[in-house]
C-alpha cells in the first residue's frame, strides 16, 4: 500500500528500491524509539509540486535529533533538495513524504553515534478523511514535559498515540482527544485542536502538546482574516461548552469534529470558522491564497 514496484525511496545516501534497502537489527530506534521523523505534505499546484512548509518541517527534525544527541549531517536545504528530487523520480506531486532519522546499533541507553535517514513518499488522502469526527477523550494523557521534549517529533512518543488511538476506535469512535497532565485539553493523538466560541477560536498553548505546523498556518490565516484566536488553556467542560471544534494536522488538514463524548456540537459544520479555515488552509497549500478572502468580497 505504501510502495509499488516503481517506488523509489531515499536510503543511506542513495535513492533505490524499498525492498533494496536494509536495516539494523540492533538499532537502538528499533528497541527504545529513539529516532525522528517527519511527516510533510506537496501538494500540485499551478507552479508544479510544491512542498508546504517544507523548512519549518527539516527544522522540526533537525531540532529533534539535536535534543536526543542523534547525529544529522545534512542541513535544511539538502533535505529539501532531496525530498524535490525523490517527488521527481517517483512522479508524484501530491504525496505524503515521511523522513525518518533512524540511529545505529547500539544497546546501551547512550544515544548511538550513527544515524541513518530515509524519506519515503506515497499518495495519502486525508489523513481521518472528510466526514465529521466522533471523539473520544481518552483515558491516557499526553506525557508530561518534564519527562521528554514534547514538541520533538521522537519515534518512541507515538505509543501514547497509539494506546489511545487503539482506546477510541475499539470503543467505536474515531479519534481520540487527550488531556494533559494538569487536566487541560491537549490535542488529539497526531493532530491539534480548536474550539470556536461565540465567533472566537481557542487551542491550547505550547507546553504540553506538540507545536503544530499546521496550527501554526491556521494562527497565521486568522490573523490576516481578522478572525479572533487565543492561545491558552482550557478544560474539557470548556470544549464540551463551544459551539464547534476541529483538528489541525499535516496529514489531517482540517477535519471538524462533530462530537465529543455524548456532547454534539450545535453549529453546524458549514456555518463554522473550522470549515472557512478548512478552504482557507486548502487555497493556502496549493498557492491560491494570493489575495485575502476579506479583500476578495
Ligand atoms: N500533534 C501530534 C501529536 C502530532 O503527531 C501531529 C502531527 N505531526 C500534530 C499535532 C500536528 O502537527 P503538524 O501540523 O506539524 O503536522
């Protein structure tokens, strides 16, 4: 599903076959989750295959290698030039690509002193699809930062995304929403959250929850469409008093929620800042936003 006998990955240093590459039994990302990855988006737009964000991504990984001791030679450029040209020679525009920093052997718990870097890319729709979400909070909490650095996109944190993915469909919903260690919504397992109240956008603040590419965009597109939004903390009986509510992520986009536990939320989708943000983003990632909505009308 992911590759087919004409994909082309990038391995080690040389673009190949997946089945053609190779790795360590003895790794330590394979034992204890210590490596990092990325997960980005191009998408095809009128000026060809266009990676979004791709800098703010190539730092995201190199900040997580940093903070974990993994060594990463390349710099930003070079991981963007090589993830243009393996679009290229798998002929594919809009893709998901996936980067990941794997570290060598080594058993002990001292950060390995090589490290190995893959990019894999492959068509991916919708990461939760297109249909309103049926969420579930869930009875895990993110981890607790002073445990780990949150906002590192390490391998081994996505267990915890993981358990509670696993919570919330087993239970017969879709997705999952966690809480932080104080109590406060978090986010959902790969995704952030927003709520909107009476015309305002709320999502959580930095800290406790990973610091969202995509959150960012769309803090980015309110403030040029005038569109109120705050930062801050908030509780569950908070969000389960919004009018509407919605997930940001890369490879979720913007999805709506269309409830939380037994709570539905009363707006109806179509008239919520989440689905005017939802074509904002879309305009946004394929280079159409050229003049603002506002200034549009
Ligand atoms: N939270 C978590 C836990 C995630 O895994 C992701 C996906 N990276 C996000 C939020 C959204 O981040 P981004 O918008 O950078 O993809």
């Amino acid at each position: 599903m992911y590759y087919t006998k004409d994909s082309i990955i990038y391995h080690n240093g040389a673009y190949m076959h997946p089945e053609k590459a190779s790795g360590n039994l003895y790794s330590q990302a394979l034992h204890y989750g210590n490596g990092v990855f990325e997960g980005i988006r191009s998408y095809k737009t009128k000026f060809g295959a266009k990676v979004f964000k791709a800098a703010e991504h190539y730092e995201r990984l190199k900040y997580g290698a940093q903070v974990m001791g993994i060594p990463c030679d390349y710099t930003v450029d070079e991981l963007v030039d090589i993830t243009y040209n393996l679009l290229e020679k798998n002929n594919l525009q809009d893709a998901y690509i996936r980067p990941i920093l794997v570290t060598g052997a080594n058993m002990s718990l001292l950060t390995a002193e090589e490290s190995f870097l893959t990019i894999q890319c492959w068509e991916w729709g919708k990461y939760m699809g297109d249909k309103l979400l049926k969420v579930k909070t869930s009875r895990f909490q993110r981890p607790n930062p002073k445990s780990c650095f949150v906002e590192a996109k390490i391998t081994g944190h996505y267990t915890n995304s993981i358990l509670s993915t696993n919570e919330a469909k087993k239970a017969g919903y879709d997705e999952a929403l966690l809480l932080d260690m104080n109590g406060n919504v978090a986010e959902c397992s790969g995704a952030n959250v927003f709520m909107e109240k009476e015309g305002k956008l709320y999502t959580p603040k930095r800290g406790h929850i990973m610091a969202g590419i995509t959150r960012s965009t769309i803090i980015e597109i309110c403030k040029e469409e005038g569109i109120p939004v705050a930062e801050t903390h908030f509780t569950l009986e908070e969000l389960k008093q919004a009018d509407s509510a919605f997930f940001t992520g890369t490879a979720a986009e913007v999805v709506g929620l269309a409830s939380l536990d037994d709570y539905t939320f009363p707006l109806s989708w179509e008239a919520s800042l989440g689905y005017k943000l939802m074509q904002l983003y879309k305009q946004e990632v394929l280079c159409e936003r050229s003049q603002k909505l506002s200034e549009a009308i």
